[in-house]
C-alpha cells in the first residue's frame, strides 16, 4: 500500500501551542511519526542571566501559565541548595499548597481538552467548570488566579491568612461531589472506553526505555513520583498515595490524572488545617559561588532546574528541563500502528506542554554553533526593528 504523508501543525486546531509531526501513514494506519521543535523559543534559560536571583521565579513562572508554579519553585530550590538552606516548615507547607493547587487545575485542564478532543464537550464544560472553583481558590491564597507570585529563594512571598483558610477549604470541598460524578462517567462511559481503551499503548518496558515521567510513566505501571522518591517541603509530612495503572493506554493516563486530584485535595487540606507557626521567609540576601539543582514533581512530571552562581547577585547559567522533554519521545513508541483519528488524542495524552520544552541552536552543516547567546538575541532585535518599520 502507498505510504503518505499527513502533516499536524505547526498550526492546528487542536494543539494549543505551535509544534509540527509528520505523520507517515497507510491508508489509515499510521507507520512512523516525526517532531519537529523550534517554534516557540523565548530564551528564558538566557533572560535569567540578565535577572537578581530573586527577580528569576517572574521570569520562569512565564515559561509556561500552567506550570507557573512548578518552574519557579524548581528554581528557588535550585538556588537554595547553592547555600545550602531549608526553609521554614510553615513556607514548606504553603509552598505544598500552591504547588498542589496548580496540579489540581493543570489535570482539570487537560480533563477537560481531553474531552473537546473526543469529541465530548459536556466533559469539557464540566472539568473547565469545576477548574474555575481552584482557580478562585488560588487567587484568596495568593491574590492571582494563575502566575502566584509566591516564590523566593528562602521562602515566600506572601503568607496565608487564617480568615482565608475555611473559604478555601469551601471552595475545594465544593468541587468533590461532581469530580466524583465525573470520575464514575470515566469508568462506565462506553463512549469514553471505546476511544481511550487499548489506544496510545505506552508499555512499561518502553516508559523505562524512553524514561517517561509523571502521569505518562505512572499509568504504565511505574510508581516513580519525586515527591515521594525524594521528597522536598511538606510531601514527608502528610498521608497520600501515588496513583498508577497498568495498561499505559489513553484511558489509564486519563484515570491517573483523576484519581491525583483526589490526593491533591487531601494534601492541601491537610496542610491549611496544620500550618506550622513559623517565619515564611529566611531572607537571604546573599548566595555564594557554586551551583545547585532542584527537581520537583509537576503536574506532567518532574521539573528539573540547574544554577550556577559565581557570587555576583546574578545566575551565570540557568539549565530547565521541563518533563515533556522526556515524555515527547514516547510518541515512537504509542502512535505507530494507531489510526489517524486517534493520533491528536494520544498526541494530547501525555499533556505536553511545548513552550516549557522549547530549545534552539542555529547550526551549520558539520553541527558546529553559528550564533551565541547574545548573537541569537541581536538577530531577534535586529528582526524586530525591521518589522516595526515595515507598520510604520
């Protein structure tokens, strides 16, 4: 049978970020698949050399709107282990909170695409309605919706008042009963099992061999979860399970991300009861030469963010490596010898998040650098002038 080419992107409908694959099928059976990046590149990992160490979580917390929590928290505990420091118990537990909070509306969102992707929009109404109580929880925690501002190296920026801890508790309890109601739709929908049963397989041995974070790992099988295989703030302190299944398919991915949200709940109840009577902050003022990690477990997987410091008030290098780095790979390995109607639901099913994955190197043919950090900058400034002309 002839082979053809099916493109997706870098401008679809169904993709909310730009990103090109190259779907080879035949007839309607896709064969290979092919990703290329690039189109989305801010130079965020070059900004933050240019930025104070505590001006660097606003600019990470902008990598992405649906990690704007997870970025800057992998930072602060990035620059934190240059000294090293710990920060008070009761900013590890509001830091729990907001990072939980984020995972609670990140899985809502993609519940709720999920479903407008099928073709199921009462899903999508639902998931998105419910994601608006969190987010309004969100903002009597920290004064936004999204974008929390939280974050410092040493601590936070804001703490968390006891008159706001029962209205957010309200809002959180006020979304259990339909959550439950959508997690019993996800069990028994025919419609749902048939297109997410037995489709985008990621089996275990490929989730190891690919090393698959997150969701997309723990509905293979894996019980990998940095919170609990290394655990930092207030994961140590409080009871909750880590959510796996065993299939890898669509339908597992999908039940991981519902069932988290119940533990997520947990947590953050958990800790707005027993807030610790401490300081928020350690106010640091100084961060010595050296260089530091921190790694922190997203809503799509773990966040990894390298510093160095060589003593000045500014990062001399800063290295992110978001979790769909990792998980876009698996795609080899799901997609192949599915049809092209399910290729945007598989592709979906990781819920990848581009702009956090984004990098560029301009090379030449022997894959040798042409442009330095600094080039790449002027080439963008020179670009911008020119089009401002143009308007003109």
């Amino acid at each position: 049978m002839k082979k053809t080419i099916v493109p997706i992107g870098p401008y679809h409908p169904l993709q909310e970020e730009p990103e090109f694959f190259t779907l080879t099928v035949e007839g309607e059976k896709i064969t290979d698949i092919d990703v290329a990046v690039g189109y989305n590149h801010r130079g965020i990992e070059k900004l933050s050399e240019e930025k104070t160490f505590d001006q660097v979580p606003f600019v990470v917390e902008r990598i992405c709107g649906i990690c704007s929590t997870s970025h800057p928290l992998a930072y602060v505990r990035a620059v934190e282990d240059i000294i090293p420091v710990t920060v008070p118990p009761r900013a590890q537990f509001i830091r729990t909170i907001i990072a939980e909070g984020e995972r609670i509306h990140s899985h809502l969102l993609w519940l709720g695409l999920a479903g407008h992707f099928l073709g199921y929009n009462t899903v999508y109404m639902w998931a998105w309605k419910l994601r608006e109580e969190i987010l309004d929880a969100m903002e009597i925690l920290s004064g936004n919706r999204n974008n929390y501002a939280m974050f410092k190296p040493g601590g936070v920026r804001r703490n968390i008042k006891k008159e706001d801890i029962p209205p957010v508790i309200k809002k959180i309890d006020s979304i259990i009963s339909t959550l439950t109601m959508l997690k019993k739709a996800v069990v028994d929908d025919p419609v749902l099992h048939a297109r997410t049963k037995g489709v985008g397989i990621l089996k275990k041995e490929d989730a190891i061999s690919y090393s698959a974070l997150g969701p997309t790992a723990r509905a293979s099988g894996i019980r990998r979860d940095v919170r609990k295989d290394s655990p930092y703030e207030a994961y140590d302190k409080v009871e909750w399970q880590i959510i796996t299944m065993q299939s890898g398919d669509v339908f597992d991915k999908l039940v991981v991300r519902v069932l988290e949200i119940f533990e997520s709940i947990k947590i953050i109840k958990y800790c707005l009861q027993n807030l610790p009577d401490t300081e928020i902050d350690l106010n640091l003022e100084d961060i010595p030469p050296g260089e530091g990690i921190g790694h922190i477990e997203a809503p799509r997987g773990e966040c990894f963010h390298y510093v160095r410091s060589d003593g000045t008030n500014r990062p001399i290098r800063h290295k992110v490596r978001a979790p769909t780095f990792m998980n876009l790979p698996t795609y080899k390995s799901t997609i192949v010898g599915q049809t092209i109607s399910d290729a945007t639901i598989i592709l979906a099913a990781i819920d990848p998040c581009y702009c956090c994955t984004e990098r560029i190197a301009v090379l030449n043919k022997k894959g040798k650098r042409i442009y330095s950090g600094e080039g790449l900058v002027r080439l963008s400034q020179e670009k911008t002038e020119k089009i401002r002309g143009q308007l003109q």
